[in-house]
C-alpha cells in the first residue's frame, strides 16, 4: 500500500512510544540499559513460549482446524503467563541491582527509584512487543496490495497499528502496577495486571470484528493508567491543577 | 501478547481455491500468486529488439476482462482509473488488438487466457515469410523468389512474435487461475449503475524486467565491456543447442537426411511445434529405424546421415552453423562429399494423401544438378508405389520453403528434395503459436485409457506418418545404392505413435524412461515443448538423441565401467561409436531397472551461430539472435485501495506522532505538578 501508509502505521503505532523514549528515556544512560535489557527479557519470554506452540504445533494434526484454534488459544495464554512471569524475575534482577547502585554511590542513595525502573521496563516490554506485532506487517505495508482480496477488512493495517499502540501503553502501565505490588507484597495488584493481559490477549480473538478488541483494550488502558497515575502519587488535585497551569501558561516554579 | 495476524491466518487460508502456502501469513491475506504462467520475454538480433519487457519492481495495474471488442473502449478511454492490465480472451489476441493496445499509456500489462478450443480461423504470430533472408534467395540469386514474392508460405502470419512491446505480456495457462481473476473481477472492478467502480479495486502485478536492450551488437558489447570489469552478471545469452548428425558408418558421400527440431511462439518455454516440428522428427526418427532394420544397410555404397537441426526457427542457427563447420573443415564431413539432400518440413497434414516435392529452380537451370534432382526425384515416386502416399512436384515455378537445406544451397549446389504437405502456403494454421499442439495434427485417443494404453495406442497420425516415413525410407536404401527389393523396408507404426506420445503428451513415460541414462531422469516430466532456449542441450535435443540411439543403436554385452570408459575395451572403436548406459524398463513386479549398454553413431554438434564464432555481433550472413537474462518472472494479484484512504492513514499517523510528542513533553515539564512527592522515608524523589 506503499510509503503513505507505512509511515502513517508506524507513527500510530510507535508515535507514543517514540515521545516517551525521547523526553523520559534518551537523556539517562542507565534508564537505557534498563529499557534495552527489559526488551531482551520480553524476547526471552516470547522465544520460550513460541518454542512450546512450535512443537505443540508440529506434533498435531494440522489439518485439525478447531485444534490449531485451539492450540493457538493455548499458545497465547501460556505466553501472557510466561511474559508475567519474566516480569517478575526482571523485577527481581533489578531489585538486586538496586543493591548494588547503592553501594556504588557517592551519598547512598540510588540515581534511579524502583518506581522509575518499573516505568522504563515496562516501555521496554512494550517496545519489544509491539515491534514483534507491528514490523513484518509494516514490511507488506510496503508493496502494492492492501488486505482484501480473501474477504478480510481492508482495515486490517489500521487496527493493527492501534492495537500495538495501546499494547505499547497497557505494558508500560503493567509494569509499573506490578512492580509496585512486588515492591508492596499486594498480590491481589500482580493478579490484576495477569488478568488484564489474558483479557487483552484474549479479546484478539474477537478479530476480524475489530470492535470487539479494540474498544475493550482501550478501557483497559484507561483504568490502568489511571490506576499507575494513582500509584505513582499522582491525585486529581494534581491533575487539576496541571491542566490549569496548562491553560494559564506555565508559571515560575523550582525546577524539578 | 496479541493474536493479531496468527489467528487469521488459521481461519483463512483453506477458503480461497488458489491458496498456495508460501510467503507469510500477512503476505498470503494480500496476494494471491499466478503461477501457471508463461512470460513474453525479450529477444534480440543484430539491429532489431522484440518481446515484451515491464519495468524493474514490476508494473500493476486495476484488472479489465476483455472478452469482445466493445470492452476495449473502457481500457482506451472510458476507464476512470488507468493504466489498466487487461486480461484478454484468447480470440482476441491479434495483431489489430495488439497495435492498438501498444500505442496507449493506459496499457499496464496484458495477461492472455489461452483459447480452447483453438480459434478457429487459424492463428500465427510468426512472419508470413519465415527466415526471410537467411535462406538461399535473395537479390542475387533467383530475386523473384525472396522476400515471398512468388508464394507466401505463412499467410496467417501476423508478426506478432516480433513486435517489440514495452509492457509485460504473459500467458495464464491454468484455466482456474483465469477463473480467479475473472472473479475478483467480477466481485470489485464492475461498473455498477453507469458510475466506475469504486475502491478497493482488484489490480495485477506482473515482473518480467529484462536486462538488455536495443539490440545482440549493443548487448554483447556492454555484457564483455561488464565481464571485462567484472561490474554485473551478463545480460545476454545466445541461443545456442546441439545439432545431431548420425553417420551410418564412415563418411564417405552421404546423402544427407535433416530437419528441425525446434519450435517456437509468442512466449517464453511454450513451444508444442506439434506440426511444425514434432511430426516431421518423429517421421525422421522412425524412417532411421525403419533403414536400419533393413538386413544389408552397412554394404550400401553411400552412407546416410540423418541429421535434427535446433534453433532453425531463429534464421536457421543449425544447419548455419553445420554449413560453417564443414566449410571449415571443423565437421568430419565437407560439403563436397554431400551427393544429395532429403529435408522433410511439416508432413502431418497431407491432404488427400498428397507429399510435395520442393525443389529449387534457380539451381536446376545448372545442367547436371537438374540431372541429379531429376533421378532423386524419380527415385522418391518410385518409392512411394504400393504406399498410401502420392508424392507430387511442385513444379519450376516454386521456390523452396523455409528448410535447413536453404543453408546448404547457399554453400554448394547440392541436388535436394524437401518434402512437406503443402504446395504453396503451409496447411498448418498455428504455425509458430501455441495452438500447435497434438489437436491441430488430429491426435486423438479413446476415452478412458491407462498412461500405458494410450502410450501404445496407435492413432491415424501415426498411421500416416508412418507411411511416409516408410516412403522416405525405401527411397534413401535406392539413394544410398541399395539394389533389392524394398517392400521389406517398413516403418513401424506403434513406434511412431510412442514417439508422438511422448514428445507431444507426456514425457515422462515407460519408454522414454527406459532408454535415457540414469543421471537425466530429470528432463522427463514437463509438459513437452520445443523452444530452442539458451542452457544446452535442452530435453528435445536429449531425448531426439536417446531415441535416436535406441531405433539405430546396437545392444552390447559391456558392463556398467566398461560401457562409461570404452577407450579402455581393445574394440570398441571409440571414435567410430558412442557408448551410453541406459536406464532399462523396470523388471516385472518391481522398482529396480534392469540397464544396459547400448552402441550408436550418435553425435551431438554444437549449434552456436558462427556469428557468434567470428564476434560479428552484427552479421547479416548468420543468425544473431540472442535472449535477454532476466533476474525473476512472476505474476500475482491483489486489492489496491484508494488514495484517500493512504493519504488519510498518513495524516492521522502524523497527528498521532506529534499530539504524543506534544504531551508527552508538558508531561514531562510538569512532573512534579502532576505527581506528589510520596511522604513515606527512604523513597526516592523524581
């Protein structure tokens, strides 16, 4: 569909991301590291749970169309799983790191909060993500056809961009919530962010009736963010008072 | 994680009838590929280009079925949305349509459905005068016979094949591809209610990009100016092949048997050459057969040579080259020592059972070639007595037809005869296209037989040919100074009928299975054609020659090593004799072959044109055709939306990018606004 529409999926779909990584990210070496290094850790995860759909696959029957579903289903449910669960063990490694940046500091204090860290990997995971979901549909977007010719939606470029949008969002938001019920022991919080993620996965299913995973992943985006704002000390007072500050111009405040 | 594109993919691909598995998941939901296709590729000779050529990525088009002449206004003026590829009935793909569409900007590409049944008024994209100026007549000898002034051999040639088109032309061969496409067509290109159709319209996308151009003298230039610097592959090849003369024995004045073996049409590989070609080698071989079952045939006074040449279709590469060779002194036998020449072209469609005998007049005013024609003549009616055959002269006032013996006339004097079913214009109406196929030579096969029973079922044609194959048989024994009775000398027609099964139907039968050598088992099982094509030998040139040496070879008691390393047996006369060890039929009831080791004087020469030799690029004397490399040929199709939707999609992408930036920096400006400083000790401030 040529170069308008390769451009215009890739700035939806990393657009946002690409705002967060310049003005949070780009500046701080060691919030680099730590985005590069959650990237490797979602590929890790997503390298070990397509090992186990491979040879789920090539030991079935694929002429079995409902057990491919099927097989399919369980391959992405196992891998949500597997992607939590190198969550978790990201969190642990960073924890540990945390130790060690204290020791090496001059004052004893870390440069960087496991709030900051569990921000950074989860735009790390989400990168990571939607790259894998989004880069071999940008290198078709490249040729002359578009989607149809089998009876699928000619929107199929579209949605697929702004599903890798709000999954970029939902995996930063995840990884803040479930830091912070790592760091907190509330595991009720780590249960919720594995539910959402099944259910985000899960909706996917709904397409080609892209009303179906669309609406239901934004309003998931929406509560977590507003969850992860709440968590990271954010209030509506403080929002109230962001949005009048926007409107009446920035006024003189100590630096942050 | 999401299930973006895998789920589709699962519940997709088995709906659509052309799904083939390649390409990823995404690739497989935007195209579908064409690959029963046949592309129209570039040739070139020493000042001319001809073919088709599309640009390098490609050229797409929005698909128009043209199936009567009304549709054509559409793709030439009405059609809101050019260029168009057009896909056109095979009725319709004439010269007046072609000239047409060649002259438009709206044209995209072409993509021809071959017509079945063939059309009926005869179709031929070759020239009306085949090899004009590459045979004997010209300004300076009998000028009222060149050019086709006295008879035009091809009236139903159109040219076609030698037009040069800049936009691709390729060939759907498969009927349900076409189905595909007619309805994609149907369900997205229609107009409906007098408006024009409305986006996402059904396009196609053919590659055929050729590297060279202009001209074989500009060509060879920049490919040895390329290799010289070592800078890109080349981009020419030169059709070249191998010609095979078998000498009875040792050379001493053959009469010289020969005829072509290639065959070419409009497009690239596609080559049945049922009439043109097949039927006159395939009476060719069983008259070898039929001459060497004769019981005294090595004391004859003269030896025969039969001789296939390739590439004849292209101003006569072959028999060019084995002129040349002989001149040259670099063929074991020189022209002078050639007493006469039998050239058969096109035997298949005798009417009335009536052979005509060619012979050239400007020649026969020479008093003792006149005497030699007229005994070889005598001696080819004589021989046709007590046979379903009627041979004719066709007289002073004819000129030859387009033969390989026109070659060797320009040589030397030779007195020869060629034989063919026509008088003045050729009885075959697809002369040169791909409607020469087993059905134009009236092949036909009961319903309902095996691969096996249809190999030996004998047909009409064979019949036929086999008849004159016996005829032309009996009268090279008296040629070759044979004295007895010829009755005995009769061409087998099971055998005739196996070799037209075989080189026209199927190639991969018992037979031909049986008597090739093991390591080229590969050339059998494509569909059969003839086209003379540029990696040698090609499977015709193979396949002539095993045959070849299967009707005329002898069975040998030799073991595999001594079969492949004769020098090393004390009599085996390898310079007289080739050796090949042939696969064998299978053994009853089993996979295994029985091989063995089979003796012939069969030879392979190469057909390269001497202009090619002598680096004379622009040679007027010898063929120079060429063809041009390509890097991949492919066709596909697909739904193209409309340029709002792209131009929409940019815009809200851009919007997105810079509405992100935009927050993501007040965001990031105003962090401490927007999130408080957490009270608990030992937390981190931002």
């Amino acid at each position: 569909m040529t170069l308008a529409v390769f451009f215009g999926c890739t700035f939806i779909a990393f657009g946002p991301a690409l705002g967060l990584f310049v003005f949070t990210i780009a500046r701080d070496p060691l919030r680099i590291i730590i985005l590069i290094a959650g990237a490797f850790f979602w590929l890790v995860s997503l390298l070990l749970s397509s090992l186990i759909w491979f040879i789920a696959v090539k030991a079935s029957d694929p002429r079995d169309e409902p057990l491919q579903k099927g097989l399919l289903i369980f391959g992405v449910m196992f891998s949500v799983l597997l992607q939590e669960a190198f969550r978790f063990l990201y969190y642990k490694l960073l924890r540990k790191a945390i130790e060690g940046l204290v020791a090496l500091s001059e004052d004893g204090c870390s440069p960087i909060s496991i709030q900051q860290m569990a921000y950074v990997a989860g735009v790390g995971f989400g990168l990571m993500s939607g790259a894998f979901s989004m880069i071999n549909l940008l290198a078709d977007t490249l040729g002359p056809g578009t989607v149809g010719i089998h009876g699928d939606s000619q929107l199929y470029f579209l949605t697929s961009a702004f599903m890798t949008m709000v999954l970029i969002f939902l995996h930063t938001f995840w990884g803040i919530l479930f830091f912070h019920g790592c760091e907190h022991r509330r595991w009720w919080e780590i249960t919720a962010v594995v539910v959402m993620h099944l259910a985000v996965s899960g909706s996917t299913f709904c397409n080609p009736l892209y009303v179906g995973s669309l609406v239901p992943s934004y309003l998931l985006m929406a509560t977590a963010a507003a969850w992860a704002y709440l968590l990271s000390g954010g209030s509506a007072q403080n929002l109230w008072r962001f949005l009048l500050c926007l409107r009446s111009g920035p006024s003189p405040q100590p630096g942050s | 994680m999401a299930a973006l594109g895998v789920f589709a993919f699962g519940g997709r691909c088995g709906q659509s009838p052309v799904c083939s598995c390649q390409g990823n998941s995404v690739e497989r939901k935007i195209y579908i590929p064409l690959n029963k296709t046949a592309p129209c590729v570039r040739l070139l000779n020493a000042t001319h280009q001809i073919g088709c050529q599309s640009s390098i990525s490609g050229d797409t088009g929005v698909i128009h079925v043209v199936e009567k002449e009304e549709d054509l206004n559409w793709v030439l003026a009405d059609g809101p949305h050019p260029p168009y590829m057009i896909l056109l009935d095979g009725n319709l793909f004439n010269r007046r349509v072609m000239l047409q569409l060649k002259g438009t900007s709206r044209v995209s590409g072409l993509a021809v459905a071959i017509a079945k049944p063939s059309p009926p008024q005869g179709f031929s994209p070759g020239l009306k005068c085949p090899n004009d100026g590459f045979g004997v007549y010209s300004k300076d000898y009998g000028p009222q016979f060149a050019h086709c002034n006295n008879t035009v051999w091809n009236p139903l040639g159109s040219g076609l094949s030698y037009e040069d088109f800049d936009f691709p032309i390729f060939l759907l061969e498969d009927a349900n591809e076409t189905q595909v496409i007619k309805q994609c067509y149907q369900d997205h290109n229609v107009p409906r209610d007098g408006s024009g159709p409305e986006y996402p319209l059904c396009a196609m996308q053919l590659f055929s990009h050729m590297h060279a151009v202009t001209s074989t003298v500009t060509c060879m230039r920049r490919s040895s100016l390329q290799s010289t610097f070592s800078i890109n592959p080349e981009v020419i090849d030169l059709l070249s092949q191998y010609s095979i003369p078998l000498s009875a024995c040792a050379f001493l004045t053959p009469p010289v048997h020969a005829l072509q073996i290639d065959s070419h049409s409009f497009f690239w590989n596609i080559a049945p050459g049922a009439e043109s070609a097949v039927s006159s080698f395939v009476t060719h071989l069983a008259a070898a057969e039929a001459l060497h079952k004769a019981s005294d045939v090595h004391l004859l006074q003269r030896n025969i040579m039969f001789t296939f040449f390739q590439g004849e279709t292209f101003d006569y590469i072959g028999s060019s080259r084995m002129v040349y060779d002989m001149e040259k002194d670099k063929f074991p036998l020189r022209l002078d020592n050639i007493h006469s020449f039998v050239e058969m072209n096109q035997v298949a469609l005798r009417n009335a059972s009536v052979l005509w005998m060619h012979t050239d007049p400007v020649s026969r005013l020479n008093k003792s070639v006149e005497v030699q024609v007229r005994i070889l003549l005598d001696i080819l009616s004589n021989s046709s007595v007590g046979a379903n055959v009627t041979l004719q002269e066709a007289g002073y006032s004819q000129p030859l037809p387009p033969s390989s013996f026109q070659r060797f006339l320009r040589a030397r004097h030779i007195p020869g005869v060629v034989l063919t079913d026509h008088r003045t214009a050729f009885q075959n109406r697809y002369y040169q296209s791909m409607y020469d196929t087993p059905e134009n030579i009236q092949m036909q096969y009961p319903e309902g037989l095996s691969p096996e029973e249809t190999l030996e079922y004998v047909t009409d044609t064979a019949k036929s040919l086999a008849e004159v194959a016996t005829v032309v048989a009996r009268a090279l024994y008296r040629l070759a100074g044979g004295a007895n009775n010829t009755s005995a000398i009769q061409a087998d027609p099971k055998t005739v009928s196996r070799m037209l099964y075989g080189f026209l139907i199927k190639m991969n039968n018992s037979w031909f299975q049986s008597i090739i050598k093991p390591d080229i088992k590969g050339i059998l099982g494509d569909v059969p054609q003839h086209y003379v094509a540029v990696s040698s030998p090609v499977n015709t040139t193979y396949l002539v020659q095993y045959v070849l040496a299967n009707l005329t070879g002898t069975v040998v008691n030799l073991t595999k090593e001594e079969c492949l390393n004769p020098e090393k047996t004390p009599s085996s006369e390898k310079e007289l004799y080739e050796y090949a060890w042939v696969q064998g039929s299978l053994e009853p009831n089993s996979t295994a072959r029985v091989p063995y080791c089979v003796r012939s004087t069969v030879r392979l020469s190469k057909a390269l044109s001497p202009a090619f030799e002598l680096r004379q690029w622009g040679s007027t004397e010898y063929s120079t055709w060429t063809e041009s490399r390509w890097k991949e040929i492919r066709a596909r199709i697909f739904l193209v939306a409309s340029k709002e939707l792209e131009i929409i999609t940019l815009v809200v992408g851009i919007a997105i990018l810079i509405f992100s930036l935009l927050t993501t920096y007040f965001i990031n400006a105003k962090a401490d606004v927007l999130f408080s400083i957490p009270r608990d000790p030992g937390a981190v401030a931002y």
